[in-house]
C-alpha cells in the first residue's frame, strides 16, 4: 500500500513542502494573533508531526509571534506556512496544493471569533470575471503563481533545475 502524502507550498513557488501520511488535525484558529499572521478573518490549520515534514524546495523564514510560537513564512512573497509551538507543528491549510481534501473539523480561539465570520456563506457570490466591464484588465491576467502540483523548476522561484 502507498503512504498517503499532501503537498503545497508558497504562492510563488520558492518554498514547497511535503506532508507524508495522515494529518493529525484540521482546524481553523479565531485568535487575534493569527487573524493578524494571515491578514484574514481566521486562520486554517493541518495539524502534523514535523517529522512527517520534507521541505522539497527552499526554507520558511521564521518569526517569533510569541515566547512560545514561531511563524514560518515565505520570505519571497510573504505566503504564510507554518505555526510551530511546544505542542506541535500546523501547516497553513490554504498552502496545500489541493486544501479542498482537508476540511477543518474543529475550531481554536473562539474568543476572538467575529462574529460576522458564521454568515459568510451567505452572502452573494461572482466568480472572478463576473462583472469584467468594471475590471477588464482580468481579461488579460497572466498569474505569476506556482501551479498547485510538483515542478522540477518554476520560473518564479529562485531555485534552479538541478537544486532540489
């Protein structure tokens, strides 16, 4: 039997990862402290153990959020990676190539919860070139963004074939 393994990385391809085998957890975290890391209403969690891993391209930069947490991040477009702390490490969630495979299943730091946050699937939805009179330079968009699958060599990384 294969080892099950999920892979991701930064937005712009200069670090990448591999998580082999299950997840520990999936979660979503409400604190201040992590709305502020991911510029976001919340922030999404795998919850893993750091042996299970590989690093297959680049390095996070690091930043010490607290005396406890340590927050990895990519120093070439600023994506955010990881979350290490005493207790373990967590992976960004939106980071994986395919986060649609791992649904949260629990939620952290209630207390800083906004309270808008449980009626955003309510809202109206567009996809992205709904309205592209009112933005018709999306018509001619060309993404600089790593692709969501494993490259030997990505033109916007730093790495060059032969590095991995």
């Amino acid at each position: 039997m294969a080892m099950q393994f999920y892979t991701g990385g930064c937005q712009c391809g200069a670090v990448r990862f591999r998580l082999h085998g299950k997840p520990r957890d999936v979660s979503i975290c409400h604190c201040r402290m992590c709305q502020k890391a991911f510029g976001n209403y919340f922030a999404p969690f795998v919850a893993c153990h750091p042996a299970d891993v590989e690093w297959t391209r680049g390095a996070p930069k690091q930043f010490a959020s607290s005396n406890f947490v340590t927050r990895g991040f990519c120093g070439d477009c600023g994506t955010p990676l990881t979350y290490e702390a005493p207790d373990g490490l967590s992976l960004a969630a939106g980071a994986f190539d395919d986060p649609a495979t791992l649904p949260p299943t629990l939620q952290y730091g209630t207390e800083g919860k906004l309270p808008f946050t449980d009626h955003l699937s309510r809202l109206p939805g567009h996809h992205t070139d709904f309205d592209i009179e009112s933005a018709p330079f999306l018509a001619d968009i060309v993404s600089n963004q790593h692709p969501d699958e494993e490259m030997p060599f990505w033109r916007g990384s730093l790495s060059q074939p032969g590095d991995e």
